[in-house]
C-alpha cells in the first residue's frame, strides 16, 4: 500500500500491493508489541465493525450500488464491515484501480485492486484486495473463478491478495498483514467504463462477490466501486 496512512480529509489514491516487502505469513509488525495493550485495546485494535452490522455475512453480491462488505477472520482480526451504501459513509473512501500489462501488440487486463480506507474506534485504517488473470477482459461478468497461488493465471482462475494496514498512534502499534488466498472463488458481475487515448479505462465500476479461504481462516466480500485509476504496468 502507501507510507503511512493519512487522513479521510487527504485519501489516497490507490495504492500497489508490492510496495511492501512482507512475507505472505506475516500478521502484524507493531511498533510497539501487541502484547503490551489491555485485553480492551487489543479487542479495539483487532476486532474492525463498521456500517449496518446486523445484516450478517454476504452470500451473494449485493448489487450495483457502490458498497463494500466484508466479514470473516484473518488470524487474529475480525471483520464485520458493512458499508451497504458508500454515499452514506462519512468516515470511509472505497476505490478500484485497473491494471494492463502489454503482451504483444495488445493490452491484457490483468489485475484490478479494491482500495478502502476507513476510521473505526478512532483508528484510521487502510484495505487492499487484488486479484489477477491473464486477461479479465476475456470473461466478462458474470464469471466465476476459481483462487489459487499462481500469478496471473490463464483461465476461469484467479490470485487473491488482500493486505490490512492501521496504525494506532496513542499505543504506538502499527499493524501490517498481507495475505494470500489458498481456496475460493471470485464471482465478478460488474465491469463498466469507457477506455481512454490509452485504449484503458480509469473510470466505472467493478463489482462482484469473493468467497476466500485463507487456511483455517475465511472471509466473504461484497464490492461494487468506483474506478479512479488505470495503468500500463510495463
């Protein structure tokens, strides 16, 4: 992702995943050791509820409006996320971001990330999900892929990369966590937008419904956002 992360008054634009030199394995690198907070502040710290939390976890996707929903566990955090209506979500930004890589003399549409940045209990947090195919734009929606380990698989398959960022200033912790899928699906069912002088396009929406495991661990995801960026990864 970025730096450090910044106020809703200054969100980001999206942010690339590798820009963090962690292990897949990894859950957190505090500054200051999880172990030395309360038992309330690790609940605080760990524990993310945001929006409508009475709606349970997602079965399917919820729909163009842009949203994001997110609940399951990863290690020691829990997630219930449930931004039904970004309009409405004063404290939280949600993105999408394309990404093209040239192979020959055409442009394959290899990765898009979903970006959400997000106060809760007062800790400004940052979301990134990525996915990859060789070309998405060769299955449109509705398609479902199948998650795995592979880089830019061929196929109805796809990678499935999210990574979690906070950072508590009051207790010194700072928490970076990036982890990979190892089962699941991917259900995309929205890809709108109109390509630019570039032949890519920085605008629309995706949208679609994840169903990941990640180990023992597991998390459904409902998304619909908006593009703010595109780009030829040379």
């Amino acid at each position: 992702m970025g730096s450090s992360i910044m106020s809703l008054a200054t969100l980001r634009a999206p942010f690339s995943i590798g820009a963090f030199a962690l292990l897949l394995t990894c859950s957190a690198v505090p500054a200051s050791l999880a172990e030395d907070l309360s038992e309330a502040d690790r609940a605080l710290s760990n524990v993310v509820v945001a929006g409508e939390t009475g709606n349970g976890a997602p079965t399917a996707w919820l729909g163009e409006t842009p949203h994001f929903v997110m609940v399951g566990k990863l290690g020691d955090f829990e997630f219930n996320i449930q931004l039904t209506d970004m309009a409405k979500s004063t404290d939280a930004k949600l993105v999408a971001k394309r990404e093209y890589v040239p192979v020959g003399d055409k442009l394959t549409y290899a990765d898009f990330e979903i970006a959400l940045d997000l106060i809760t209990n007062g800790i400004e947090r940052s979301f990134e999900l990525e996915f990859e195919n060789a070309d998405f734009s060769e299955h449109l929606p509705p398609a479902e892929f199948a998650l795995q380990g592979e880089n830019f698989p061929a196929g109805l398959l796809s990678n499935f990369e999210i990574e979690s960022e906070w950072e508590w200033a009051e207790k010194n912790l700072i928490v970076n966590d990036e982890r990979l899928a190892s089962a699941g699906t991917l259900a995309t069912a929205l890809e709108t937008g109109e390509l630019n002088a570039d032949h890519i396009a920085d605008n629309g929406l995706i949208g679609g419904f994840v169903s990941a495991k990640f180990g023992e661990d597991a998390l459904v995801v409902s998304f619909t956002a908006p593009v703010a960026e595109a780009e030829i990864d040379d």
